[in-house]
C-alpha cells in the first residue's frame, strides 16, 4: 500500500548546490488546501492554482512549496 507521507527529492550534481523539492500527493493537496480533488484541477486550467509534476505514466505529484505559497496567498488577499 502506497504511503501518504511526502516524497522528498533531491536534485542537482553533489559538487553543485542542490534543490530539494516535497513532493506531496493529490491526498495531502486536498486535506492542505480543503480542496477536493474537480476543485484542484478546475482552478488548475483557469490558471488559479499550481499544476502538478508528472513522475510516471500514469503518477502525478504536488511541489508542497507552491501549495504553500498558494495557501499564504490567500491568507494575504483575505479580508
């Protein structure tokens, strides 16, 4: 059974500085964001929300700090 803990990811050459991206399920988007799943991808093709990174055929997965930084936007724009 798959895990639903985040996927850490660790790119670049080791003699370079390295980026380090979580990885983060469609599951962890929606409980994070009180989105459910039409409401994520909905938004997605209206260019409201970040897009997801393929990682296989048929896998996607969610850059947790653009979710982040989605959720700190709204937290910003709020009245």
């Amino acid at each position: 059974m798959p895990s639903n803990q985040p996927l850490n990811v660790c790119l670049g050459a080791a003699s370079s500085s390295p980026h380090q991206y979580q990885l983060l399920r469609r599951a962890a988007v929606e409980k994070m964001t009180g989105l459910s799943r039409s409401s994520i991808y909905a938004l997605h093709a209206l260019g409201k929300f970040p897009g997801p990174v393929p990682i296989g055929p048929k896998a996607v997965r969610w850059l947790a700090h653009e979710i982040q930084a989605w959720i700190a936007e709204k937290v910003d724009h709020r009245q």
